[in-house]
C-alpha cells in the first residue's frame, strides 16, 4: 500500500479498473494489503473516492465495492479498533502477522523454530483483532497457513473466527477438523490458553486438547 500511494497514478489505473469490475458484481470486494496506520487506509478510500467520482463524470459504468483492511503488521494490530470502525471488513494476514510479531524470517530455514503461531503474543493479538471486529460488527475472516492447523483450529473458533481463506485441497481435511470441535468447549479453552503467559505452557494446553 505504501507503494500505492507514493505512486498515485499506477494505484489510480488500479483502483479504477476494480471500481468498474465491480459494476454488476456485487460481491466484488477490494482489500489493502500492508497497512500500517489508519492514515494510511483513509488516504487509499480517499483516492477510491476520487475515482470513483471521475469515472461517474466520463460515464463510465462503476460501483464503490466495500474496501478492507488485511491485518498483518503488529501497527495494524494495535490500530485494530480505529481500522474496524473505519473500514468495511478486515482479513487477518496470519503469514505475516506472525512473522512480524516475532521478528522471524518464514522462510529462512535456520529461523523455523522460532516461528511459532501458539506465542502468547500471537494468541493474544488475534483476539485482540477479532474482539475489534465484532465490536463494530464488520465482517473478518484469516488467510494464511494458520487456518489450516488442525492444533489451533480450536483457538481460531473459540475466539469467534469463523471465515477462513484456504488452498482448496486443505479444505476437506479442516471440515473434518471443525466438525470435530464442540463450540461451547472450543470458548472455554481459548479463554484459559489467553491467560498462559509462556510458550511451553501454551503449547503443552494445545497437546492436552488436542489428545486423541
């Protein structure tokens, strides 16, 4: 996004093809990746707004589709309430979420053990990012590797995720997972894993129900 905005006019080409993609499609939906700041999200709708009113001035067919925010950075993290207040839907980047909340490289292979999605840190961001959500009653769903750990699947439902984006051959087996959890259950250990201040213990709490 911060690209985007430094370049005005490549982002203004972009904005307005999806503004007219989204003439007679009413699901299209357009999300900013990387934001790092209300500001930020707030200048991106503004300049969707300037399309949007230069199309209708040139005649050119068009809808203003509902703009999102993609949470991955620990800045959004701590803007979440202003950016669920100020946006149509969010998305949890949990990718990067995490890799940026614990300063590890995914990639890098020598770094494969510090990348942990079960960090209290982690835990505690996502619900913090989701309680946002519902309090200002948008729309929010996670993308990401994350949606398919059948470890955290539990957690994920017990904090009120209920949307997520997946590679289509993890789906059967994260159905399975789901119709496997007891929701009421799912509430009460995610509430126990978010007081546990240290990794071990959450990992070891993930072992425990996840047994069998």
């Amino acid at each position: 996004l911060r690209f985007s905005l430094r370049n005005p006019a490549i982002f203004k080409q972009q904005l307005r093809a999806l503004l007219r993609a989204a003439h007679g499609n009413p699901q299209a939906k357009v999300m900013f990746p990387m934001v790092a700041s209300l500001d930020e999200f707030q200048a991106a709708r503004n300049l969707a707004e300037t399309c949007r009113r230069e199309l209708e001035q040139e005649g050119v067919p068009n809808r203003m589709p509902e703009l999102g925010v993609m949470i991955e950075l620990p800045s959004a993290v701590m803007m979440a309430d202003e950016l669920a207040a100020a946006a149509d839907f969010l998305s949890i980047g949990s990718n990067d979420l995490i890799q940026y909340l614990l300063a590890v490289d995914r990639t890098n292979d020598n770094m494969a053990a510090w990348f942990a999605p079960h960090h209290p840190a982690v835990i505690r961001a996502l619900n913090f990012i989701v309680k946002a959500a519902e309090k200002h009653g948008k729309f929010i769903s996670l993308c990401g590797n994350l949606g398919a750990d059948p470890r955290m699947m539990p957690f994920l439902l017990g904090i009120g995720l209920r949307n997520f984006s997946l590679d289509p051959m993890e789906i059967p087996a994260v159905q399975r997972r789901v119709e496997q959890i007891d929701l009421g259950q799912a509430k009460e250990q995610a509430q126990k894993m978010l007081k546990l201040g240290r990794i071990e213990e959450v990992d070891g709490f993930l072992k425990l129900i996840n047994k069998g």
